[in-house]
C-alpha cells in the first residue's frame, strides 16, 4: 500500500479574482461619468412680483450688442451717483473680450462705492448663447446675482 | 497507451505555474520557462477598481444632452440636481423630452407644476434649459417668457463644467 504524502501548504487562486476585478472594472467603466455636467442659476429679471420698499436697489447692466461689444452701467438706486458707462469691444477672435470684461467689471464695481448684489445681462437678439454664459459665469465667479433679461433688438439698446 | 491530457502536455505554461499563489517548494526551483507576474496585476486591477467606485458619483441629474447639442462651458457651476428640463435644438421646444410648440410652453409648465410633486417640493421652482451653445440667445425668449408666466423665478443653465 503506497501512502500518499499529503502537502499542507495552502494555494491561492488568482485566475478567479483576475476575472472577477475585470468584469468590475468593465462595469465601472461603462457607468462611469467622464464629462462633468453643471449649471448656472440665473434669476428672471421678468415676473415675479415683489412688495415695493420704495427703495431701488443699486445694479449693474450688462449690454452685449451683436458686434460683441459690451457695455457695463450703473444704475443707482438712490439716484446719487452718475457713472459713465463703460465700453470695450470684441477680441480678435470677434467673440465677447472676456478679460477686458473682468477688468472693466471690476473698475466698474469699485467705482460704484456700493455693495451691488444685482447684475442684469441684455444680450441682443443673435449673440450666441455661450458667450453669454460665458459673461454669466464670470459674474457668479464674483459672487454676484445675476438676472438674464430676454434678449432685444438692436434698435432696443 | 493513455493520451496524455491536456494538463500533462502543458504542466510547464508560464501561466499555469504562477496562477496559484502558494508557497514554492524547493524541487520545483528550476524551471526551465519564464513565468509571467500577475500578483502585481492584482494589486492594478485592485486599485483601479477602488478608483472607480469612489469616482462614479450617483449625485446629481442625468440630463440627456443628444449628439448635435454642445453644451457651453462654466468654470463656476453648480452640481445639477432635478428639475424640468427644457431643450431647445433647430427652433423646436423639449419639454422632457416631449416636443412643444413655443407657445404651449408656458400651459405645459403649469401642467408639469401641479401633477409633479417633487417640483413642488422645491422653492423656488425651477428649470433646466439645455441648449446649444452656438445657438442664438434668441431662441431662449420664449422660454424666459413662459417660465415667467408660469411662476418660475429661477432658471438653471445646463453647462459642462470647466476646470479652474
């Protein structure tokens, strides 16, 4: 009678956890969100009833023409103030000149001397939508609300 | 004479003989081929994995945006959470994916307000509007207008996200 020498030793086989870690992997990747969606909150500068306090709150102006040209004003609640509007025009590219627009924003938001929350975008009739979030976006990088007003003819602005 | 099996003809595979992770004796030293590495195959497949799982977010609205729709980028946007979504493609209206004459906008609106009774549950109510961003804002009139009519006051601009 042969005796048979049993081992004692304890194997592992990977084969199965291979297998199994790439169907996970194959699933995960499927599912997987590659493209960040996001979104910007705008108020409608329309509608909305609000109890009038008699006061008019300070707020800025945002005109974007067809040309791309931007104008930024200020529009005093208390009628103190009157600023000049400030003006620039396209890059090069001949879209929205969105440095020139951070820099004239900021003149304009120093210049006013008051805490103005309340931004309101006039985008004309055919400027694209993604340069006028673009302009959105750089307002909320300021943490200021902005309200979008529907857009307008030429004539209008 | 028995046919050698399968497992006979090919005991020495480089795979078969580092497939099982044990504890090598001293007679199977020598080898006469080059067994291949999967322990650290593991450990990648491991990682990945665990990447994965904490990447894959479950947070946050799946909007639809089609082939032909090329959302506008922001670099300070906010997660997207549920609301109405509003399409706009071609001049032609999606509420929910449903086609809506522009006119009709502000009634569907309505509609959606009263049997929807998660966006009842938000305040304010709001919406998502989809677009292109090539398109002109235009097109967005008369859905500023509807959604006005209808009673919302805050609107959510469906963008990608940028990094800063």
């Amino acid at each position: 009678m042969s005796s048979q020498k049993k081992e004692l030793d304890f194997e592992i086989n990977l084969m199965p956890v291979l297998s199994i870690m790439s169907l996970c992997i194959c699933f995960l990747l499927t599912i997987a969100v590659w493209n960040r969606m996001g979104m910007i909150t705008v108020q409608q500068a329309i509608g909305d009833v609000l109890p009038s306090t008699g006061i008019n709150p300070d707020s800025i102006i945002i005109k974007v023409h067809k040309t791309r040209q931007v104008v930024i004003e200020f529009k005093d609640g208390k009628n103190e103030k009157d600023l000049a509007p400030l003006k620039f025009g396209a890059d090069t590219a001949g879209k929205i000149n969105i440095e020139l627009f951070k820099v004239n924003l900021a003149k304009m938001l120093s210049k006013s001397g008051r805490d103005v929350k309340t931004i309101l975008v006039m985008p004309e009739n055919s400027v694209p939508y993604g340069e006028t979030i673009k302009v959105m976006d750089v307002l909320k990088s300021q943490k200021l609300n902005v309200g979008l007003a529907p857009s307008v003819s030429e004539e209008v602005l | 004479m028995m046919q050698p099996t399968f497992l006979q003809v090919n005991q020495y595979s480089p795979l078969g003989s580092v497939q099982t992770l044990g504890p090598q004796s001293s007679a199977k030293a020598s080898k006469k081929m080059a067994g291949l590495m999967i322990t650290s195959l593991v450990d990648a497949f491991s990682i990945l994995v665990i990447y994965l799982l904490f990447g894959t977010s479950t947070n946050g609205q799946e909007i639809d945006a089609k082939i032909g729709v090329r959302l506008p980028t922001a670099t300070f946007s906010q997660l997207a959470d549920q609301s109405i979504t509003l399409k706009v493609k071609n001049h032609r209206y999606f509420i929910n994916e449903k086609s809506i004459n522009k006119n009709q906008i502000a009634d569907e609106l309505r509609r959606l307000t009263k049997t929807n009774s998660e966006v009842k549950l938000k305040t304010p109510p709001s919406i998502t509007i989809v677009a292109d961003q090539d398109q002109a804002i235009e097109d967005l009139n008369p859905i500023l207008l509807a959604a006005s009519e209808a009673g919302y006051s805050q609107l959510k601009m469906a963008v990608q996200h940028e990094g800063e």
